[in-house]
C-alpha cells in the first residue's frame, strides 16, 4: 500500500498540479491532504485574525476529483476557527 500526504495546503481555488506531480500522487492508493483552514462560504472572520484562510465546497470537489485514487481530507490546524466555533 502507497500513502501520500501533503500538509499546510491553501488555495481559493483550484490549484493546477503539473502532470509529474499529479502522476506520482495518482500512483498511491491514498491521497491524504491537511487543508490550511475551513471549509465555509463565510466570508467576515473574527475580529482578532489578521489572516484567515477559508475554502468553497465546490472548489474542493474540483481539487479531489483531479485524483484517481482515494483523497482524504483532514482539517487539523491552528486556523480551524478562524471563522468562529
């Protein structure tokens, strides 16, 4: 079994993986990928964060739907309620 991690990601959208990178990732049965934030369409953030990092479902859905083997993903950062509990 081949497992391949990947932390501290961040993109607002979906990121353009070159073929190489994209082929080696593909060649894991496991994809696993530590996203830089939280998941949700709000935009206003607390007010004592001067940066906070927020993903869109949809862009997400496109970022996994780029790997033939199985992503997973996992939200375990210090950014994690940067938008509030």
């Amino acid at each position: 079994m081949k497992i391949a991690f990947a932390g501290d990601f961040f993109s607002k959208s979906v990121p353009n993986i070159s073929k190489s990178l994209l082929s080696k990732i593909n060649e894991c049965d496991y994809f696993i990928v530590n996203f830089e934030g939280v998941i949700t369409t709000e935009n206003k953030t607390r007010d004592d964060k001067s940066t906070a990092f927020n993903f869109d479902i949809e862009n997400i859905k496109l970022f996994f739907n780029q790997f033939s083997n199985t992503p997973i993903l996992f939200l375990c950062n210090n950014h994690i309620y940067d938008f509030g509990t």
